[in-house]
C-alpha cells in the first residue's frame, strides 16, 4: 500500500488564495441541506433507537428496493436482494479486489483509468493490464485480446459515463462492442458509475450491465448527486457473487452507517432526485461552457481537450515540452491549482496530460484559474507574454 499521489497533490495545492481546478469535489451549493436537516428530524421523530443501532450487513431494506427500482428503470433486471448498500462506492471497489483479485492475477483497466480503483485493487497485489483506449473508451479488440486462461483475467474495470479523470463518454456502438468482447474473451466487467446522473444536453446510453447482468458487476453512489459526506454509495452483483461480497463487508465494518442511510431515504423516497439533479445539471453546465471559453481563449497552441457531454472533468493535454507534474509547483505560485494525469495511469503515463474540475468555481474563477494556468504555461514554452488579467 502507498500513498494516495492525488491526495498527496491536493494537500500542496489546497493553500489559501490558490484558485483550485484539481480536487473532484462536487460544488457544495448543490448539497440539500434543507432536505437533509427535515428528513434527520423525522428519522429522529419517527425511529430514532432503531436509526442508531446496528444495522443489517446488506443495507436498509426499503433503500435497497428504492435502487433496485431506480435501476430497473435504467434498463437492468435487478432485484433488492441482489443491493449491497456500502460506504460510499470507494467501499466497493475495495470489496470487488478483496473477493475477486488474488497475487498475481490479472486485472484489466482503461487508459488512462480512475486513480482510486488501482488504489483499491493494488493491496491485493494484481499484475494490471492496461486496455488501449481512445475518446470513445476501451478498445474492443484490446478487451478480446486479454488472458483468459488460468489464471485468468479477472475483471475489466470501466467507467462508461463521463470517466474519471477523461469525462469521455462511451457511445451507443461502442458499448455494444465492449459488451460482445468481453464475453468473447470471458472477462468479467466492473462498470462504476458516479456522474451518469450528470449529463448536460442527453442521457447516456443504457449501462453495460443492461445487457449482461450475468457478467458485470455494477457500482453506484448518492456522493455526486446528494453529499459525498454521507458515504452512501452500492453495489449490485449477480446473485452468485453477492454472498462473498456480503461476507467481505461484514469483515469491513459490518455495515454502512444506519442512520445515513434511513435520512437519505427519507430524502429521496418521494421523488426527490428528480427535482433536485436537474438543477445540479444546469449548474455544471454553465460551468462547462465557462471552461470551453476560457480554455480557447487562454490556452497556448498546442493543447488538446475534448468538450465534456457531462461530468465534472476537462482532460488536457499539454503541448509538446509541457511536463504537467514538473510544472505544477510553478502553477500553485502563480495561484493555479491542477491535478497532473500521471498517476491515472496503470502503465506508461503520458507526462503532458492535466485533469481539470470545473464545478467548484464561479464562471469567473473559471475564467481567471485557466488564464494563470495558460500564462504559466506559455512562460514555459518562452512564448512572448504579458502577465494575466484577472
């Protein structure tokens, strides 16, 4: 085990008067507080010993069937028995690597992939297996290309909808391709979906585990659309594999704290979320188009991005000479904070690739963060440069 790189990065850049585009936190001003504060009354009100003491390992029952039914409703063919509520869905990659990646054995992931799941797959020792990937996510002749023989490949880990750290999207196409490679090749899908509640002009397509419930683990959280504070998040298994993932919760913490989960089903049992998104959705966009602006305006020649469908993220990639890690301490000095692309990749890191988070700045920051970042930028590059407006 070693240290979280990205949190390690956010602890220098989270300095009084830097303006921050690195941490993936959603915007606070999106948190219901008011929601929340009316529905811990009544939990308190209506259950209150119950709320407190300990719970059931698989989660509180009608929060089971209120995600089943949610799902159901994306297209799955899930029952509750098949929810397992855990500690936000950071828990259930954890559990997926514990019950499923032995020493040794292969585990597949995109390129480049979310920091935290190789975090949480890398104590149990895997031999990772980096997919090629292009804007449109996994390569499928590189999935049916994967080990399938003893030991096998375990698992292939993606997230189709608005990725971390890239915000790509997996198209239509592409999801049916995915799909047929795998099960080709015999590998398992782990598809984590936290922002596909955050598109900004259409839904996503159905999730993958829509078309192969047998063969793909799916993985869901309240963090993006609610508050990552309450560290709700689940996991839906084929009914074969959900025994072990429950025994390996029961060893983790026996369950996901009772009382977050009855006050977050309080909130959302009437409907709630689909008032409430919508206007999470309109936020980001805005914050969206301000960063498509800034990013065209100030960015020196040579820079790459692809405008984000939905999500919280930009994927940048530098010009040639731009080493994003090496340059950081010099973006914090000027008031910039980024997080480098390195450390999302399993292998072979691209040292000019920069995560951008758009959702905790004003429009204007925005503006202001990216034209720092640009100056610093073309300084390095020697490029003839007067100092940036705020």
């Amino acid at each position: 085990m070693n240290p979280s790189i990205l949190r390690e990065i956010l602890k220098v850049t989270d300095r009084p008067g830097v303006l921050s585009l690195a941490g993936g936190l959603p915007s606070p001003h999106t948190f219901p507080v008011e929601a929340m504060r009316e529905a811990t009354a009544k939990v308190l009100a209506d259950a209150p010993r119950e709320a407190l003491q300990y719970a059931a390992s698989e989660g509180f029952g009608p929060l089971r069937d209120w995600v089943a039914a949610h799902l159901r409703g994306m297209g799955l063919k899930v029952e509750a028995h098949q929810v397992l509520i855990t500690t936000g869905s950071q828990q259930g990659l954890d559990l997926v690597g514990k019950v499923l990646v032995d020493s040794g054995a292969p585990v597949a992931v995109e390129t480049p992939t979310y920091l935290g799941a190789l975090q949480a797959f890398s104590p149990f020792e895997p031999l990772f297996t980096s997919v090629a990937s292009d804007l449109d996510g996994p390569l499928p002749d590189a999935i049916r290309a994967l080990p399938h023989d003893a030991p096998g490949t375990r698992f292939l880990y993606v997230l189709p909808n608005f990725q971390n750290p890239t915000g790509r999207l997996m198209p239509e196409a592409r999801r049916q391709a995915v799909i047929a490679a795998a099960q080709a090749a015999r590998v398992p899908l782990v598809e984590d979906n936290p922002y596909g509640d955050l598109w900004f002009d259409a839904p996503p397509p159905p999730p993958l585990a829509a078309r192969w419930p047998e063969g793909v683990v799916y993985m869901g959280s309240f963090s993006k659309v609610l508050a990552p504070g309450l560290r709700l998040g689940y996991v839906v298994a084929p009914p074969e594999l959900f025994p072990k993932l429950l025994q390996a919760k029961q060893a983790a913490d026996l369950h996901t704290p009772g009382f977050n989960q009855r006050v977050v089903y309080e909130v959302i049992k009437d409907g709630f979320l689909d008032r409430h998104v919508p206007t999470i959705r309109a936020l980001y966009k805005t914050q969206r188009d301000a960063m498509v602006q800034a990013l065209a305006q100030h960015m020196p020649a040579g820079t790459e991005w692809r405008v984000p469908q939905g999500g919280m993220f930009f994927w940048l990639r530098l010009p040639e000479g731009c080493p994003a890690l090496a340059l950081l301490p010099q973006a914090v000095a000027a008031g910039v904070a980024y997080v480098p692309g390195e450390p999302f990749y399993a292998h072979a890191p691209d040292s000019r690739t920069v995560r951008l988070s758009f959702v905790t700045l004003t429009p204007a920051q925005i503006d202001e963060a990216v034209a720092l970042l640009g100056h610093v930028l073309r300084r390095h590059l020697n490029e003839d440069l007067q100092a940036p407006t705020p």
